[in-house]
C-alpha cells in the first residue's frame, strides 16, 4: 500500500487513541498521511467501507502526525481518533 505524506502548517488536533503509546493528545500538526487501500475493497458497499472512503481519491485512511509536549516524540494518529480541531 503506497503511503503519501504532506507536510501541514497551521492546524492543532485534540483527541485520544487506543494505541498504548498514544492515548490523550494535543498539539499541532506537522505532517498528513494518506495510506492508499486496495481498490476493491474500497468500492464496496458505504454501510462495509466507510471508514476507507476518506484519502485524497476516495480510498485510503488519513493520518496526522501530532507535535504533542507530553510525548518524548512525535506520533502518528488516524483521522477518526481526531475529537476537535483548530486553525492557527
């Protein structure tokens, strides 16, 4: 699956995840990715795909990766785990 990164200015994320490494972040964003997902399986029906019908191109799963103070670096969370969002 191919993993297509753009670089973000501007925008801060709040939320929590599950991952054990990630749980409660805040904080801006520096990078977007998109992982790109099997086509047929995204052309299935929106009630069994919807959540791989949100890349760039109607397949894929978005990612941002959080500057979060709290965490010794970096961390990648998906767009669902995303809870509000701000412009700077």
């Amino acid at each position: 699956m191919a993993f297509q990164l753009i670089p973000v200015n501007g925008l801060r994320v709040e939320g929590r995840s599950d991952a054990p490494d990630v749980g409660e972040f805040s904080g801006p964003v520096i990078a977007m990715g998109v992982q790109d997902s099997d086509p047929i399986a995204a052309a299935a029906p929106e009630s069994e795909a919807a959540h791989t019908r949100e890349g760039l191109d109607g397949r894929g799963t978005t990612y941002f990766l959080v500057c979060d103070e709290s965490k010794p670096q970096p961390v990648w969370v998906a767009k669902h785990d995303v809870e509000s969002h701000s412009f700077n």
